[in-house]
C-alpha cells in the first residue's frame, strides 16, 4: 500500500468496499428475509458487484499489482454465484424418448395489451405448439384463452374470483393427481400435478411466488423512488419466504421424485432459491448456456427456474429470446 500513487491508494480503498460488499453479499443464500431482510435486498445487485470486481482485478492484473489478489480472492470464494449468474455449460443430449418440460409467464396472453402488437395471444399458441413441450407450466393463465392449447390433460386453478387467472399444468401424460396450494393473502400462488409417464410418477409443482412489482420503465434511483423500493423490496422477499417454506413442507411429503417450474420473482442468489435447490438440480447450471435472461429488463436476470430432482438426469435446456411477454419461456429435456 506504501508504494502505491496516492491514485491507486485511492483505488485500492474502493476496491476494498466493494471486495467486502461482494463478500458480506454471498450471505444473501443462507439467511431468510424474516431474520434480516437487508441481505435479500443485496442480493439483487450480486451480478453487478461480481462484474466491479472482475474490473478491479484486472485493473491490477494489467498493472502487475499483487492487489489483484483481493478481488480474485472474494470472487474464487463466490465461485458458485458466478456459474449462477453465467453458464459456460451446453450440454444436448437429444433422445426420442426424453421430456420436454416448458415454463412460461405468459402475461394472461397480453389480454390488457401490454404489448403493442395484434394477436399475441396466437403468437404464444404457435410458439408453444411448434416446440411440443411433453409438459407445460403456465403462470398468469387466463382461461378464456386456452382455445389454442390442445393437451389430453390438464389441471388449471384459477386464483379467485376477481382476478380471474391463475395456473395451468397441461401434459400428454396420465396426470392421476393434482391440487394447489392456495397461498394466503397473495394473487400468487403453487399448483401440483403427479405425472405418470410408462410405470414412473413425478410431481410437477408450478409456482409463482410474490411479485416485486418492479416496472423496468421506472427510476429507482431518485431519493422517493428508491425508499419505496426498499420497503416494498424487502416485504415481498419476506413474503416469499413464507411461500418457499410452505412449498418444501409440501415436498417432504411426497413419495415421488419431484420438478419445481415456474415465474420465483427472485434470482439465484437468494434464500428463497437456496431452499427450492435443496436436493434438486437447477437445469440452467447443468445444461444451459450463457446469462440465462428470463425477464425483459435492462440487466440480464434470470428469475424462471427449473428445478428437477437430484436422480432426473437434465439433457438440455433452452432460454428462448420470443418478446409475447414480460418473461421468456425456458424448457428442459429430462431423462426419467
């Protein structure tokens, strides 16, 4: 530090916040929102914290400075959020007698027009059938638009009366049960349907968790904006945190081997996906490629998921870049 410019030194201490802020971060994965909510709000910013770093250590890197150890240091710590935040994975395995399992936001077919554009409705319908998911998850479903979704069966719960959209599970296999799990004081909610598929049963779970109600559009960054933020922030997070536990308490009763699908409004760095992930496999790390963006903003966030048990074998996953709503579809071909 002695033999630094006082420009480096400069440098080097900014370098050190951010360092620790990166690092104070990573625990954003393993504390709940209802014990300290501070940290579900950091961890929203953990991919622009990863890429500050990255900067600060090539800066010293090109400089030949030992105090590019700092920043590899907390980075090589956080090894695991880089490969949520990027794969470099992409694994295609492709046989006749696979699953192809789809998610998809579809924005109750753009019914209020969000999208500017004639016949989104159909777009999506064309979209979805000219990719032939064996299984398909749908979140914000309207029923009065099912017209152009032909599945032998189907189970759709609809969240109430005034809202009039919900969920959807559609499959070309038996589905020989199914419910919801009617999530309190929320528009949100989880459905299930037990798959049958030859002699094996799986339980698909599609889950839509609290909303942040995050407009892209919007200026979080004036003094009013940003307090509104936070405080709305870090009450859906916790929200979300009564959800994912009631989701894993449902889980623990399942004989079945079971896939979480579905629109989590949060990112892979946080607890509430930490507890999802338990025994399962997050089918973008195993076979996807590159950012994995799932929702149209400004920053490429990845806040669709597809979790499959720990003994379904991922074959491949898809992210595909269509704009009929806010969210991208994802599918995955998994091997039973």
């Amino acid at each position: 530090m002695k033999k630094l410019a006082l420009i480096d030194k400069f440098i080097f201490i900014l370098n050190s916040l951010f360092a620790t802020l990166l690092l104070l971060s990573y625990l954003s994965y393993y504390i709940s929102p209802n014990t300290i909510s501070i940290f579900s709000l950091i961890s929203l910013i953990i991919p622009v914290l990863l890429f500050i770093n990255c900067v600060f250590a090539l800066y010293w890197i090109i400089r030949l400075k030992k105090q590019f150890l700092l920043s590899i240091f907390v980075l090589a710590i956080g090894y695991q959020y880089v490969t949520k935040f990027y794969s470099f994975k992409d694994k295609e395995i492709i046989l006749t007698d696979d699953v192809r399992i789809m998610s998809y936001n579809v924005r109750m077919f753009n019914l209020y027009k969000w999208i500017n554009e004639k016949n989104v409705d159909e777009k999506i319908y064309d979209f979805i059938n000219s990719k032939e998911p064996d299984i398909l998850c749908i979140q914000e479903f309207h029923p009065s638009l099912k017209k152009g979704l032909k599945y032998p069966y189907e189970y759709i719960k609809i969240s109430n009366e005034n809202n009039h959209f919900g969920h959807a599970i559609f499959s070309k296999f038996k589905i020989i049960n199914s419910g919801s799990l009617n999530f309190s004081n929320s528009v949100n909610n989880a459905i299930f349907a037990d798959i049958v598929k030859n002699n094996d049963t799986v339980r698909v779970y599609n889950i839509h968790m609290e909303s942040l109600n995050l407009n892209p559009k919007d200026d979080y960054f004036t003094q009013e904006n940003s307090e509104k933020f936070k405080i709305r922030v870090q009450n859906a997070f916790k929200i979300q945190a009564n959800q994912a536990t009631l989701i894993m308490e449902h889980i623990q009763k399942t004989t079945h081997k079971s896939i979480i699908c579905g629109d989590f409004n949060n990112t892979a760095f946080s607890w509430v996906y930490h507890q999802l992930l338990k025994e399962k496999n997050d089918a973008f790390e195993v076979a996807g490629k590159g950012f994995g963006r799932t929702f149209d903003y400004k920053l490429p966030v990845r806040i669709d998921f597809i979790l499959v048990d720990d003994q379904i074998e991922v074959n491949n996953f898809k992210t595909y870049d269509v704009k009929f709503s806010d969210h991208f579809p994802i599918m995955a071909r998994l091997n039973f």
